[in-house]
C-alpha cells in the first residue's frame, strides 16, 4: 500500500543488472537456405544483443547444413536468452554454446583460429623487419612484389590482432579477417 | 483429406494454393484481392469449397482471421497482394505472434523475373515480416509451392502457435508444377517438445503438495494447447484446493465462476491476486511468460516463492523471471501427467491450506474492483456488469480492442469456458476487437458475438462493418464512448501533469448515423436506467450494430500497480484520489523511459 506516497515513473519497469558480460562463443548448425543468415543476425539486431564475430559456411554440401560461429558478449542470462531465441528459429537444427560446453569439460576455453590476410607495403628496413616479425608469427607470405607483401596468419584472434598492431609501423594497407571458427576439444561433435 | 487423384497432379501453382488450403482443412479466408493474386482469386471464383470473406483492409483480414483461429482452436488464413497489401498486414502478423495465435498468410508478390527492380507494388515481404512471423517463404519454384504451403500450416499450428507468411510470385501462381499432397514427415530441424520432462514434472508435484500458500498463475498457453488442457486444469485446481489467478490472455481455461478462482493479476488485476502471488510459497506458472504487465516491479515480484513454469517455448523459460522447475513441454501434456501424479501420491487433506484462504479472504473483502455508482451517468464498468448478466446463458463470444475499456472487461465480464475472450494481449492493437468479431462471427454464425469496444480504438478498424453487412454478420459493437483515449488520459494524469495533451477527440463521428450509413443497426444510451432495454434491443436485433454507450468521461481504471511497483504496493480504487493520483509522480520518475 502507500503507493500514492512514492514516485512511479513510467509505463515500463526497468530493473538494474548486476550480472557481469561475458563473452562467449556459440556455434549454430543451420539448413543452407535462403535468409537463414538474415534471420540469425535479425534475431541479434531485434532483441539488441551483440554479435563481436560471425563466420557461416556451408559445411555439409549433401545436406546442405551451414555452420554459423558467433562471438556474442552478455550477461549469463542474456547468453542463456540467445541460445533459446536462436533455438527456436525453424531452421536452426541446434546451438552449442562453446564456451559452456567447454567449461563442462574442465577446459578453459573452446578451440579458436582466426585467419587474417594482411597487406604491408614498404622498402628497405621495414620490409625487412616485416619479413622477420612474420616469421616469428609463423605467418606466411602469399603474394609479393618488391614493394608489398600479403601475410596469411593463422591464431587467435589475440595473435592476429597482436600482428595486426606490430604491423601497423611497417607499412600496414589493409586487413582482412575471416572471424572465429571454433569447436570444442575432444572427441564428441557438436 | 486429399482425394487420391490429386496426388501429385500436375496443375498451376494458383490451383495449388487453392487444392492446398482445401487439403489443410481450410473453410474460410479472409483476403483483399489486388495485382499479385489475380491468378488465386481466379481460382477461388471457380470453387465453393472455401468461402472467401472480403474485407476492407488487409489489417482487419488479419485480425478477422486472428478472432477466427482463437474462438475455433483451427488455424486463421489470410490472402493479400503484394506491396501494400503485405505492409497493411504486419500490425495482424506482430499482433499475432505477440499473442500466439495460429495465422497463415499468403501474400502475393511481384514477378520472380522483377523482384529487386521495384516494381510496381514490389516490397521485401519476407524481409519486412520476418520478424514479425514464426516463419515466412518465398516460393520461387512451383514445383515447392504445395510442400511450401503444408509446412506453413505445419509450423503455425504446432509448438507455441504464431503466424506464418507464404509470399508467391505472380510468375510462379501461373506455372505449372506437380502438386504433392500434405506430408506427414516434417522438417528434422523443427520439432516442438510437447511431452515434459517425467522427473521434473514429479519434483514439481512434490513441491507443490507441500505447499502452504500455493498459487496457480495461468495463461494463454493453457487454451492454446486446446480444451482438453483447461478441463485438465479445472481437474488439478479441484484436486488441489488451490487458489487460481490468470493472466488477459488465459481468460476461461478456469471458469470464473470457479470457487477456486480470485480473479485477474496483473496491472489491473484484482488486489487478491496480485497479493496471492506476491505472498505465495509456491506459484505454478502454466503457459504463461511473466510478461512486464504481470509482473510489476521484477525485483520485488512474489520474493518469497518457489516458481514452477510450464511452457512449451524454451526461451520463455528463465526470461524474465528465475524458475526453480522450469518445464518444457506443451501445458496440455505436463497437466495429465501432472494430474495423474497428483492422484498417484499427493495428499488429498486440504485443511493445511486454510490460513491461506483466510487470508485470501481478508484480501478479498477489500473488493478492489468497486467503482461509485452514479444514477445520472453510466459508469463504464456498470455497463459491462449490465452487458455481462443480459448475455448470461447466451452462447457469447467478446472481444475487445484496447484500453481501459478493454481492463474494465476483463475485469467485470466473466467467462466460464475458454476460446470466448478474444484481445489483443502483447501488442496492444486499438482496431483489434471488430474485425476480430467478424472473424469469430464468421466462425460461430448463430452465437452472440459482441465487441466491447472504445471510441478511440473503433474507428482505426470501422470500415470492417461494411464487411459485416455484406456477409450478414450481426455483430455487436458495444463502445463505452468517453470521448477520450481513455488509457492515455489516465496515464497522462499520472504521470504528465494531467496535461491532456492530444488525448481527447474533439470530433466524434454520430455513431448511430455511421451505423445507418454502413446498413447497420444504430443505438445510443445516455443513462443508467436505459441500459439493460438498449441492451437486449441490441442483442435482440438481427443485424450488425453499434452501440455507443455514453459513458463518465473521466473514470480511471483500478486497481492499478503503478510503474516500478510490487504487486503488494496496489493502488486500489478507495484510496486513488485525484490528489493521490497526480501525487504519484516525481520529476525523477519522469525522466525514466
């Protein structure tokens, strides 16, 4: 009672969150059909979740299945709410959260590899410097001329984006990432 | 359903549309002829199998087909061209997947050769609706049209019920294809769980069996899964002895003339139930989704409770509101096995609940839903409490469009069965409660159908009566006229200032003349004494009308949880004074959204 005493303020009631993000990555195995991406990325934008990383290819020709990978970050219900909504999407066959998957097998995380194509362009000592830096990244020169070249490095997203910043004073153009694929370790599949 | 010779004959793609909805049962259609169709409406003229219902506006086409699928349980189906006719239909879609209602639409689309060049009445159907469907197709080869076709109807009757759109080139409604007949084999990717999990469902039972303030909090979903689910239901309320609250849309799967029964919760729900479930120890949640109208302020909503929720959408599960047994699995389903356990072990001593009832009973005698009576002016809820015992042993069927009017009749309207309530509960759509009518008129041709509408909402869907007339669908449009947006009015005195800004409709339209004028039936009432004569003059006449029930301009709908409230912080009609209630805002509250 005593409601008149206090303010109320709108029509909508918006409660605080105290749970902390986490970023978490989520793999999605979909029939190849047309908008099925549309729908998935239609679900993030509509309900205002974040999507870090999306890489979808088809990985199943015969069945025509395609395998989306998304690096979202929310709260643990938040998280929990994305799986559910993603779920219920008729084409969608399921979601495996990674990241829970892998904490439920005792490990610290899902296996992640990012490729990332990076083009520098230079002369003399940075040319050479860039050389030698790839090297030590294992990255490995995909095309090349006397003034460029293109580095194919394979990782982490921690060590491309590491690469990408070393680069960055030796005469970086440009940069193409393909996102994370991920799966879990182990030998059960999603 | 289908006859052997129609087992993958070759035909066009229109005579497919038309073989498969007679193949998906369908009777009537509701649907707006335009470019994009012709080749369907073609074929729908050479056949009377299927009744088409031509109405005004693709939204009412929709709503009607909404009014249709929840007062018959079957699916709801709509036909439109492309471009506007797609566009005028998301209000209907959304409405419909806001609410769960079963609803195919079948959209015409622009040649597949044209599509992307913008052609003349080309839209993004599928883009435009596809969130506001559970599914949606655009069918590009006539050889898919008919499987096309079955699975919409598939995917919208089954799992939590939604709304589907089939969009069909005009190219692809003119080739010709073989024709396969409904499939029994559906999608692997989609396969609703209906069956709830043994183990949980036992835990549950346990819980509740040892409650000592139990409450049963049910929704839409119960009637959605069918009337077998509300008779189970009335069984497990009867079993238990326990108190039972619905939300708006689960109205009638537990009669209201149920001793067990306290009542709606919710924003404008009664003060028994909302302080049932804020005070419980263990709340069973069956088909509902703790919607903000339900919940009031979510950190302060029924703290010290157990919560069982029962829900066939997973994602409905932990949404809003932490289950400790979350259940999923069609509510029809979970309620037998439920039943049957309950039988099997709970105890049958229902004495341990009495303190509860007393309280209940304490809660009660408050009688939140009291309004002053006035001898010179009907007040809104007296003419619903009227319109309510004129119709008593009637076969009735009400729907509602949106606002206080639409509280007040939920409030003070009491339905015993289920599929009689028909309101747009999620979306909110004014406009919803007359095509709506059509539909369920359209659906129950002898039943008393009657629309209890506002002023403000009515005329957003008024050209439907021209519908009504020509099909002879004598509805009711009973409209408690303020002369306001009355909801808007009364939100603005809460929380504006009372700064009536664009609420009040200075021109109103002679409802009686506008009946005239459709070929209807026209009525006025301006007293209290005159009421129940204008009403049996109404339910009496034969033919569409509208009532315009002249009502007190300036009633508020109570009780009320203000915003930010918990259930327990009600503010009951005794005590809402206008100084209470413009009391009830801050400059700090008016800066939240």
């Amino acid at each position: 009672m005593n409601a008149q005493l206090q303010p109320t303020g709108s029509a909508y009631f918006i409660a605080k969150e105290t749970e902390l993000p986490e970023t978490h990555t989520l793999s999605v195995l979909v029939d190849n059909e047309p908008g099925v991406l549309a729908r998935v990325i239609g679900l993030f934008s509509g309900r205002g979740y974040n999507i870090e990383s999306l890489t979808v290819s088809e990985t199943e020709h015969e069945k025509h299945l395609s395998r989306i990978t998304i690096v979202t970050r929310g709260t643990p219900h938040v998280l929990e709410q994305i799986k559910h909504q993603l779920e219920r999407i008729v084409p969608v066959h399921g979601v495996v959260d990674l990241t829970v998957r892998a904490r439920e097998l005792g490990q610290d995380r899902p296996l992640e590899r990012e490729l990332a194509l990076v083009k520098v362009a230079g002369k003399g000592d940075n040319r050479v410097e860039a050389l030698r830096l790839a090297d030590a990244f294992r990255a490995s020169v995909i095309d090349a001329n006397t003034e460029h070249f293109i580095f194919e490095i394979t990782g982490k997203g921690s060590k491309v984006d590491q690469f990408i910043a070393i680069m960055k004073p030796l005469g970086l153009v440009e940069i193409c990432r393909t996102g994370v694929a991920a799966m879990n370790r182990g030998p059960q599949g999603m | 359903m289908s006859n052997g010779q129609n087992e993958r004959r070759e035909m066009t793609g229109a005579e497919m549309v038309v073989q498969a909805l007679k193949d998906n049962g369908v009777l009537h259609l509701f649907g707006y002829p335009g470019g994009a169709v012709l080749p369907i409406y073609d074929e729908l003229f050479q056949q009377e199998d299927i009744q088409h219902i031509l109405v005004r506006h693709e939204q009412g086409a929709g709503h009607a087909a909404e009014g249709y699928a929840r007062s018959t349980g079957k699916p709801g189906v709509m036909l439109v061209t492309s471009g506007p006719g797609a566009t005028n239909a998301v209000t209907a879609l959304q409405d419909a997947l806001m609410d769960s209602i079963p609803l195919v639409c079948l959209t015409g689309q622009v040649p597949t050769a044209l599509i992307g060049s913008d052609a003349f009445q080309e839209c993004d159907t599928v883009g435009i609706t596809r969130p506001c469907t559970k599914h949606n197709w655009l069918v590009k080869d006539v050889n898919e049209l008919a499987a096309i076709i079955h699975e919409a109807f598939h995917v919208a009757t089954t799992g939590r019920p939604g709304p589907v759109v089939v969009d069909i080139p005009k190219d692809v409604q003119f080739a010709k294809g073989i024709y396969t007949p409904p499939q029994t084999a559906p999608r692997t990717s989609y396969q609703p769980k209906v069956q709830g999990d043994l183990e949980k469902i036992k835990a549950a039972v346990a819980l509740l069996a040892n409650a000592k303030k139990p409450i049963i909090y049910s929704g839409g979903g119960v009637i959605n899964s069918g009337p077998e689910a509300s008779q189970l239901l009335r069984e497990l309320v009867e079993l238990s002895g326990f108190p039972i609250t619905s939300t708006l849309m689960g109205l009638g799967a537990y009669p209201a003339s149920g001793k067990n029964w306290l009542g709606m919760l919710g924003m404008h729900g009664t003060y028994e139930a909302n302080m049932a479930m804020h005070d419980c120890d263990v709340m069973l949640c069956l088909g509902a989704r703790f919607d903000d109208r339900i919940t009031g302020r979510i950190n302060a909503f029924s703290p010290n409770s157990k919560k069982i929720h029962v829900d066939i959408d997973p994602s409905s599960i932990n949404k809003n509101v932490r289950a400790d047994i979350g259940i999923l699995g069609d509510v029809g389903h979970v309620l037998e096995d439920m039943v049957r356990l309950w039988r099997a072990t709970a105890k049958t001593d229902k004495k341990t609940l009495h303190p509860w009832w007393e309280q209940i009973a304490r809660w009660r005698a408050r009688d939140s839903l009291a309004y002053r009576m006035n001898d010179d002016v009907i007040m809104p809820q007296y003419a619903i409490q009227r319109l309510f015992e004129a119709t008593k042993g009637k076969d009735t069927y009400i729907t509602t469009e949106v606002g206080q009017h639409q509280m007040w009749a939920a409030q003070h309207f009491h339905f015993d069965q289920p599929n009689r309530w028909m309101t747009s509960g999620g979306l909110g759509t004014m406009g919803y409660g007359l095509p709506a009518a059509l539909g369920v008129q359209i659906a129950h041709p002898d039943a008393l159908v009657i629309d209890i509408a506002g002023d403000a909402s009515v005329q957003m869907t008024i050209q439907e009566m021209s519908c009504a007339v020509q099909y002879e669908a004598p509805i009711k449009i009973f409209i408690l006229n303020n002369q306001y947006m009355g909801m808007v009015r009364q939100w603005q005195q809460l929380l504006h200032g009372n700064r009536l800004s664009h609420s009040y409709t200075e021109a109103m339209p002679d409802f009686v003349l506008l009946a005239q004028a459709y070929g209807a039936h026209g009525i006025r009432c301006e007293k209290p004494g005159d009421l129940d004569a204008a009403i049996k003059e109404m339910i009496d006449v034969k033919k569409p009308v509208i009532f315009d029930c002249r009502v007190a301009a300036l009633a508020n709908c109570f009780p009320m949880i203000p915003s930010g409230k918990a259930h327990n912080e009600m503010l009951l009609p005794d005590e809402a004074t206008d100084e209470a209630v413009a009391n009830a805002i801050d400059a700090k509250g008016r800066e939240l959204v």
